[in-house]
C-alpha cells in the first residue's frame, strides 16, 4: 500500500486517508480485530503509566505513617507542604511538557520522563530534612507532567470519540491502593527506626523497570508503528476520519495556540478541574492520617485505605461505562455530562456526611471517606469530553496543557485546607470539599449549555452536516472552530 508525501501543514494520517475506498473497503471483522489488537497492546500501557504515577505521588502518606515526618522534622503544617511541592512542579512544568510532546515521539519522551523520575523516588528514600523532600518533590512533578497528557494524545491518535470513554475508563482506575497498600504493609514488618525509606527505594526501582517496557512496547503513533501492517493503518485511519479531530502533526501552530486561550470551552473546563480535584489534592495525602486518628495501627491504616482505590475504580467504571453505553444505544444522546453530575452528587452527599458525622462514629466516617472519592469518575469523563471536543494538535496540546495546570492549582491549594490544629476531624478541609463539588455541579451545566447552544448554531449553516465523511476538512489539521462539520459532544 503506497502513501506519498504530506505537507507539514496536515495530520501525519493524510497519507492514509480515502485509501480504503469501493472494492478496498475494510470489513466490520478486520475492524473488530485490529481493535482488539489496539486494546491488548494499549490500554494495559496507559493503565499502569497512570497507576504508576498515583502510586508514586502518594508514597509520602505512607511514609507519614512510619516515622517519616519524625525523621525529616515535618514541624506544623510542613507535611502539607511537601503534599503541595509536587504539583509547584507540575504546574512549573505543564505547558513546557505540551511543547514537548507535540515536538517529539510521545513514547520516547515518557521513557525518559519514567527513568528519571524512578531515580529521583530512590533519591527521596535518602532524604534527611524539610528542604531536601520539597526540592525531590518539585522535580518528581516536572517529571510526572508529560505523562497523563500523553496518555489521553495516545487515546486520540488510535480511538474514535465514541471509543474513547470505556478506555479512559479501564487506563484511569484507582488500584494504585493495590500496589501501595500491601507495599505499605509489608515493610511495617521490617526491623529498624528508618523503614518508611524502603516506601521510595521499591517504588522508584518498579518506575525504573517500568520506563524500559514504555520503551519498548509503546508505540509513538499509528503511522510509524510497526505492530499493525499497511492495511490496518489505513483502517484505523478511515475509523478516525468522520471525528475530524486528526492524529497527530509535529509543527506548531501559534494561532491554534491563542485560540484554545479565546475559547469559552477552555476556562469552563479550566475551572471544572479546579473544582473537582480538590478532593484528590486533600484525601490523598491525608487519608491514612485520618484513618489513623480514628485509632488504628500505622499498618492497619494502610490496609484501611485500599477500599479507596477500589471506590475510585468502581467510579470510574460506572461513569464511563454509562457514557460507552449511552454512545451505543443512545447515540443522539450521549448523556457525557449527565454522568459527571451523578459522580458529583455521590461525592457531595458524601461529603456532608463526612463534615457532619462526630469523631466516635468510626465506621459511619470510614464510609463517608470512602464514598467521598467518587470524585475520579466524573473527573475522568470531563477529560474525555475535553479530549473530544478539541481538534487540531496544537490546541489539542495546549488545551491539555491548561487542564493540567488547573489540577496542579487545586492540588497545591487543597492540602492548605487540611490544618494540623484541627487532625483528625479536619473541619475547614472537608467543608472545602464540599463547596468544590458544588462548583463543580454549575461549572459543568455551564460547558455543557455552552456546547448545545454551538451545534444548533452549527446546524443553522452548516449544509453537509449529515455527511459521515468530510473530505475538504478530515486530517488537515483544524480546529473544532475551524471546522464547520465539527460537533461537540456533552
């Protein structure tokens, strides 16, 4: 199958485009087998390149459990501190990390990315005071930055927009906890004054593994992948042409980039991730020690926070498996929002009952705690829609860029709420929880009124709207404002 020479102006999968036409045509077979083919090989990547990361940022709460904050003279609110350095990192590092991602092979950046930060874990586990675990703590955050914006760029190359939602669901789980937990755990049983180091030396030597499998076994794009042939390359191009959202194109485009800063779409979404990662950014850090304070053993506290994970987990499947059905059986109306807003309202009553409930009620709050992290799953369907409703690859990087600076903000805001005077009830940290999962119910009924109001106004003018296929726009590389044919989903 022969392809010829595409300008830098276009998508990399324009080469591929209208091959599979008349007597070429591919079959729902071949379809359904490359998926499957594109499942097996992808999603157990991006699944543990984002477990491994939520492991890796929350190994300071386990060691908190054994002498850390001792040994390292974790004074006062300091501890919320260290919590907060990894996202100044983040958030230092986020629209570099965009720039980077679009400017080189995405795998190869994450293999870098995941080598260093498995060094600099093992270097945490070396730490003796304050300032040395917030400088680590900044650097493991640039490095953390590229990958989960990476991992929904991947989603975008190889999955249509009706796809996406069920493998976003499977790559963003909560079942880090079954890592850290038994982790923790274990090494309660080591001897010595210092065991909580061995937290960093065993996660930093998996990162370090793990980097070299990314290395191997992920690939940079469908274009240039050699484990799918000719044919199924232009398969799963055709697949992806009625999206208009493209693959993937290497050069930078500065008015895509003062677009995705004009749209209304962005600072909706913007605020939205504001809001709803506060919960993430407090109870990840502080968890363990809430549980603790109800009385428990360091060792049975880390047991005690594995039901979180699996909380997050059934979030994330129940959201994202209602949007993959919806999309299947509704598809004019795919309810994407519907199921953000019935995660939130979970995490809100959740939430009351974890501000109100007194001290002595052990197993009422180890509920509500639980319950209260359901917060994953509508977080994880707003990234889906963000990823499906932006197009060109320059916007597409900066858009995820802005999102992920928004998640750095609230997680560096959120653990200030948690006030050592007022452990183990944390009155202020739960009663900020609260009101983000409020804003968080306007902000999306804002993105998704804003969304409706502009496809009836794009149906109003545009005459090829019921065309599956778009052949003056599919892969040149536009904007979902550039492109007329472009309709949002919600």
């Amino acid at each position: 199958m022969k392809h010829g020479y595409v300008s830098n102006d276009v998508d990399i999968a324009a080469a591929y485009a209208g091959q599979l036409d008349g007597e070429n045509a591919y079959t729902r077979k071949e379809q359904v087998r490359l998926r499957w083919k594109l499942d097996l090989r992808l999603v157990p990547l991006l699944w543990f390149n984002v477990t491994l990361g939520a492991m890796d940022k929350v190994t300071t709460s386990t060691a908190a459990l054994y002498g850390m904050k001792k040994d390292t003279d974790l004074t006062g609110d300091r501890y919320s501190w260290v919590g907060s350095a990894f996202y100044f990192g983040y958030l230092f590092w986020c629209l570099p990390s965009g720039s980077l991602l679009q400017r080189f092979p995405i795998a190869k950046l994450m293999f870098v990315a995941q080598l260093l930060w498995g060094i600099i874990l093992i270097g945490t586990g070396f730490a003796n005071n304050f300032a040395t675990l917030i400088a680590l703590r900044v650097m493991l955050g640039v490095l953390e930055a590229p990958i989960v914006p990476g991992n929904f760029l991947v989603l975008g190359m190889w999955y249509t927009r009706r796809e996406q939602p069920l493998r976003t669901g499977l790559m963003y789980t909560g079942l880090s906890v079954c890592f850290t937990g038994p982790i923790g755990y274990g090494i309660g049983f080591i001897a010595g004054d210092h065991v909580w180091r061995s937290m960093f030396w065993i996660t930093g030597a998996m990162t370090i593994v793990w980097a070299v499998v990314i290395g191997v076994f992920l690939p940079d794009n469908p274009v240039k992948t050699k484990f799918i042939n000719e044919r199924q390359k232009a398969i799963l191009v055709e697949r992806l042409r009625a999206d208009q959202t493209g693959v993937e194109n290497k050069t930078f485009k500065r008015e895509q980039m003062i677009e995705a800063f004009l749209d209304p779409k962005t600072w909706l979404m913007f605020f939205f991730n504001i809001w709803i990662s506060i919960p993430n950014g407090g109870l990840t850090n502080f968890s363990p020690l809430i549980i603790k304070g109800l009385g428990y053993t360091s060792q049975r506290s880390v047991l005690l926070t594995m039901p979180t994970g699996i909380m997050q987990t059934a979030s994330s499947y129940m959201c994202n498996g209602g949007v993959f059905l919806c999309a299947k059986y509704l598809p004019k109306h795919q309810l994407r929002s519907a199921w953000v807003a019935f995660g939130i309202i979970v995490g809100l009553i959740s939430s009351v009952f974890l501000y109100t409930l007194p001290l002595h009620n052990y197993n009422g709050r180890l509920a509500a705690l639980y319950m209260s992290y359901f917060y994953l799953g509508p977080y994880i369907v707003a990234l889906g829609i963000n990823t499906a409703n932006t197009a060109g690859h320059t916007k597409k990087v900066t858009t995820n860029a802005l999102i992920f600076i928004a998640y750095c903000v609230s997680n560096i805001i959120a653990p200030q709420f948690f006030k050592a005077e007022q452990a183990p009830l944390y009155p202020l940290g739960m009663g900020a929880i609260l009101g983000s999962y409020v804003l968080s119910l306007i902000t999306i009924a804002m993105y998704c009124g804003h969304c409706k109001w502009e496809n009836t106004r794009r149906d109003r003018v545009d005459l090829a709207k019921d065309a599956r296929v778009h052949a003056d726009t599919d892969f040149k590389d536009l904007t979902d404002k550039q492109n007329p044919h472009f309709r949002y989903v919600f």
